[in-house]
C-alpha cells in the first residue's frame, strides 16, 4: 500500500530520464561490497536489512510517471526484502562477472524494492555482501547512514536485544 506520494528532485527526474532512456543500462546503479572475516548470521542480517528499510522511507520508494503528467515517488508501508545467500565457490573473476551482471540487470523504478541484497559465503569465516541499488534512492552521504543502521541493529540482534 502506498501511504505518500512526493515529485521528484530534479536529480531523480534526471535519472529516470536516463533509466527510460535506456541508453546506458546500469549507469545510476550502486554497488557497495562489504568483506566479513567472522561468522555471519545470515537470518539476523536479512532482519537488521529489513529494520533499516522499515526506519527509511526512501527504500520503500518505486517511482510512477506513466499515469500522471509529472512523475512521482511513492512511499510504500512495506516492502518484501530477501537476502539471497549463495555459496561464494567463484574465483575473483566469477565474482566480478556477477557484479558486472547484476548492475546490468537493473530494475523496474516503478516496483518495490529497488535494491537487492547478496550474501556470498566462502566457507571458513569469510563472506562479502553485496548491496545492489539504484541511485535513483539514495544520495552518496544517505547510503553510510543506512550502512550504520544495518550495523546497529544486527549487533543488537546477534546480542540478543529485542529491537
């Protein structure tokens, strides 16, 4: 259910121009690949994801621009997140394929979420997330801020506080 509606800054009308464009897949999305060297509660990671989307409404944001005549994002009051864990057996290069092809896979701006979450775990304590996300969201100072929240709340959830 949608529970706002916004116009866009004229950065995000930018970026939707270029998405609709279809010029150069992949350009507004964001990478960030976070390294583990400790074992990694995948179950309480995909939780504290899901608090941090709960606490900011811009990942709870699709973006709609073909019913009206200026286009808009939509807050929703919920969005179904799902942290896709797979076994990290790819070398460097395998790794670098799938970010290559995840960027190029994009998303559909008017859908929810516009972010993917991948766990790779490479067996012994070691893993690299990789938090896939289409700029249009978020700026480059938000994304630490959400970052940290992840981090908060999946240390309290591993400490065992109710959060």
């Amino acid at each position: 259910m949608i529970i706002n509606e916004f116009g866009l800054s004229p950065i995000q009308e930018g970026m939707l121009f270029h998405h609709l464009s279809g010029d150069a897949p992949g350009v507004d999305i964001e990478q960030i690949v976070i390294g583990y060297d400790e074992p990694v509660d995948a179950e309480l990671l995909e939780r504290a994801w899901r608090l941090a989307v709960e606490r900011h409404p811009a990942l709870r944001t699709s973006f709609e621009w073909k019913q009206s005549s200026d286009p808009v994002q939509q807050v929703h009051d919920r969005v179904d997140l799902r942290l896709e864990v797979r076994a990290g057996g790819e070398d460097e290069a395998g790794f670098q394929e799938f970010l290559a092809r995840d960027r190029t896979c994009g998303f559909d701006l008017s859908q929810v979420p516009l972010m993917r979450l991948t766990l790779f775990d490479y067996g012994q304590h070691r893993y690299r997330l990789v938090w896939t996300v289409h700029h249009i969201l978020l700026d480059g100072r938000a994304f630490i801020l959400v970052l940290n929240d992840v981090e908060e709340f999946y240390q309290k959830l591993r400490g065992g506080e109710h959060v």
